[in-house]
C-alpha cells in the first residue's frame, strides 16, 4: 500500500509500505476512505512531537470501510463505515470510567503518533470496539470526518471546559480550523456575543458567517482595547485560547471578566506566564486538556437533525495521493485561504448499491492475502 510517511523534521514522502496487519484481537483494519490534516500534524513536520519517530505514517483523523476484524471484535463487522478518532480507548480503565479518553491507560492520542497513523490507504485500529464510530446511513461522510478531531476538540476542550452559558460573552482568540470548530460548537449554548481575534481577515470573515458577532484584526496591537471597550470595561465571561502562543495566553487574561472562565485549546512548546497576582481577585477559573472524543455520538445527531454542518470548515480537496501537494497548501494556509483540506482515496469513492458486496469481497480478499 502507499502512506505518508515522516523521516524526520521537514521530511515526509508518499511511499510503499506494508499492508498492516491485525496484532491484537481487539484490532480492525480500516481501509481508508478520506482523511485531513490537522496542526498538528505540521508540528510533528517540524519535529515539535518527540513521540514521533521517523518511519512513521502520521495523521489521525479519517473515515472508512473495515476490511478484516480481530477474533475480539464484536461491536463491529467487515464492511461497516466508520469514523476513526484521533483517540482510542478501552472503556475499562480509571480515566476511560470517568470519560477521559485521551488519558486511557492502553490508547489516548496513539494513532499517527506512537503507532502508524490515518494518512494511508490502509490502516491498523487498536480498541477497535470502544475506539470506533459508526457514520449513520446517508451521511455526508465528509461532514462526519470533521468529528474524529476538530469539532469534537472546539467543543470539549474550549466551549464545554470554559463552561460557555446562555447570555454569556465569549472571546475566541485565533480563528484557524480549531478555532472556527471552536465558534460552531458555542452556537449550541447560545452565548449573547461572540468575539473573535486574529490577524486573518479571510478568517475573520469566516467566522462571521459560523457566529462570530464581532470580529477584530488585532495587527494593530489594539485587541484589549477594543474588547474593553465592548464590554464596557468589565471583559469577557469566557475567553478561549486556541493559538498555543504568550501573546493570546496574555490576552486571554487581561480580558477575562469577574467570575470569569479560561479555557486553553492551543499546545504550547514553551512555558508562558500566568499573572496570579491578578487574577486571583477575579475568581476565575482556568482548564485545559486534550480532546477525549466522547461527544461524537451526540455530534453526529446534532449533523442528522440539521443543527450542525461541519462541511463549512471545508476548503480545499485532493486525491489521497496528491497528499504532499496538500501539506504544502495546508502550511501556507493565509495565502492559499485554507481551513480544513479532505483528502480522498481516489479507489473508495461511495459505491452504488449493486457493487457494494463486491467491493467489500475484494477489499477482504486483498487484506487476507497480506496477513
């Protein structure tokens, strides 16, 4: 098969590798059908994810048909179309039991990362029976590929752990893909205003069209004034900080309000600043995590009662094998007005009803020769 494949910082390559093979009962091998590229996959690009070794195929976000099944596996069957987490977990563990996922002690963010990841044609699935999402029949199943990591982490990480309420004003600071993901998911808690910074103006736009209510241009430096000013001097009831950078991390507290929640969504490579001498006076509260993906199956329902369109966040296409093309669209994303890119194995576009069986018996056939 072909995969992406990272040889260390600025080094990645289309190539062949082996076809995976089931080393658990518990695993599934998914051939895949689209997969995207997320930030942090250019992190690991710039050899910012010490995890990732070279040799290894990354990404960890896609859609697809299960090919061959563990003796374990009992929720799932071949043929059955998925969507595949960026997390796996086991169920069973202290952190699965209390619904932290990506805290399990046997997966969490292992896909792409410890273990040969998504951007593939074919690719191995460990815990398969409580890591894996069925995509309802009829779905768009781009829509539903935006749910293995992007909007799921807008909603867990930002809008559910900053605890965004009716009424409430709200500050996302940075509007790229995670950040407009961010906008989507606080529409379903009707905060009164939302307001969004960042140096794109293709972006702001954006996200006016997903919620924004005001959105500011902060090249000029002028973001803390202007949010005071909005607010009449008293901040913001929440402030969401996705970039991962001392400037929004400074921002993000010199405009939260009395009572006030931070949430954190950007991943720093360095320590920042946290000014407790001030805002311990505010009672406020500030969280952090990483994306545990519990909310797809509520997520998925919100897509079938028309409530959510997550295909908005799509820009750009490419056939899976065009994938290094992408990475270069992907990381000159202001210039080549990017968001989220899906990228299609060109052989498993949606069959016709008549040629499902077939393809699913081939698929199979070509899996079981290889193992």
């Amino acid at each position: 098969m072909k995969a992406l494949v990272y040889h260390g910082p600025g080094q990645i390559a289309w190539e062949e590798k082996s076809m995976p093979t089931l080393q658990d009962p518990g695993d599934v091998i998914v051939r895949i059908n689209k997969t995207t590229i997320c930030g942090t996959d250019l992190a690991i690009l710039k050899g910012g994810v010490a995890t990732v070794t070279p040799g290894r195929i990354i990404g960890h976000e896609a859609t697809g048909v299960i090919a061959a099944i563990g003796t374990a596996v009992s929720d799932f069957k071949v043929g059955d179309h998925v969507i595949i987490p960026c997390t796996s977990s086991c169920g069973r563990c202290d952190s699965c039991r209390k619904g932290l996922f990506s805290s399990c002690e046997r997966g969490g963010w292992q896909i792409g990362n410890t273990i040969d990841g998504l951007q593939a044609e074919y690719a191995r699935i460990p815990l398969a029976d409580s890591s894996l999402h069925r995509i309802p029949a009829g779905m768009n199943e781009e829509a539903a590929l935006m749910l293995a990591d992007i909007i799921p982490t807008g909603l867990e990480v930002g809008v559910m752990k900053a605890e965004v309420g009716l009424g409430d004003t709200i500050a996302v600071l940075g509007a790229g893909p995670v950040g407009l993901a961010t906008i989507m998911a606080a529409q379903f808690f009707s905060p009164a205003e939302t307001i969004v910074v960042d140096l794109d103006d293709h972006r702001l736009e954006k996200a006016r069209e997903l919620g924004a209510t005001t959105t500011i241009n902060n090249r000029d430096g002028q973001a803390y004034d202007q949010i005071m000013a909005l607010t009449h001097g008293r901040g913001v009831d929440v402030a969401i900080e996705v970039i991962g950078n001392p400037a929004t991390c400074q921002l993000a507290q010199d405009i939260i309000g009395p009572g006030g929640r931070m949430a954190n969504i950007g991943i720093y490579s360095k320590s920042v600043e946290l000014h407790k001498e001030i805002l311990w006076t505010r009672n406020i509260t500030i969280r952090m995590g990483v994306v545990n993906t519990n909310t797809i199956p509520v997520l998925l329902r919100m897509i079938q009662a028309c409530k959510l369109d997550p295909t908005k966040l799509i820009t750009h296409h490419f056939r899976l094998d065009q994938i290094v093309q992408a990475y270069e669209v992907f990381k000159n994303a202001a210039r080549e007005q990017a968001i989220k890119i899906v990228l299609t194995n060109d052989s498993t576009d949606p069959p016709d009803a008549a040629g499902e069986d077939q393809m699913i018996r081939r698929i199979v056939s070509q899996v079981l020769a290889r193992l």
